[in-house]
C-alpha cells in the first residue's frame, strides 16, 4: 500500500533498474528509514498518532511523523491523510487484528 501512495509501483513497472544509489532515494526507502515497511506499522504509527495529547508515544509519533513529511518534502496534513487512509483499509485493519493481537 505504501508502494501505491508513494508512486513506486507505476515507476516500477514502466522502468526496472539495477540503480541501487536510485533505490535509496525513492519514497519508500524513506519510509523504511522510519520503519515504516507496510500497512501495520502504519496503522501502529496513526494509532500512536492519535493517543491521548502529551503521552510519550503521541510525542514520538508525532516527531516521527514530522521527521517523514520533511524528508518526503511534503506538508505534514498530507502525510497525515496518507497514514489515516492506510489505517483506515479494511485490509489493514484485517492484518492488524490477525497479526496485533498475537502481540500482546
């Protein structure tokens, strides 16, 4: 999901590379550098994102979410829609409650 929201699946499509120096600048390269590898620790960052104001994950989500909207140049709101669409799918919300709850 990240793939169709950052545009890599289109690029990747129409161009294939072996241009690793062109893989770390990518979207999701990115995003991997804030551990955001796909929709769950999407959906575990906008959760964060939306606890109670001042709580310690709140703070660092919200830095993290600061840090990734500048370094995808893009407004935080953006960025913001971006993880509420992404944890709002139905497929995600699927792979959240499968996987999530074998964590605690």
């Amino acid at each position: 999901m990240l793939a169709y929201y950052a545009g890599e699946r289109k690029k990747a499509e129409k161009i294939p590379t072996a241009d690793e120096g062109a893989a770390s600048k990518s979207p999701l390269a990115i995003y991997r550098k804030y551990g955001l590898c796909s929709s769950f620790e999407c959906f575990t960052l906008w959760d964060d994102l939306n606890e109670s104001m001042g709580s310690e994950n709140q703070q660092r989500a919200a830095s993290v979410v600061a840090g990734l909207a500048a370094d995808l140049a893009l407004p935080e709101m953006a960025l913001k829609n971006v993880l509420r669409e992404i944890a709002c799918d139905p497929y995600t919300q699927f792979h959240y409650e499968c996987w999530g709850s074998s964590m605690e």
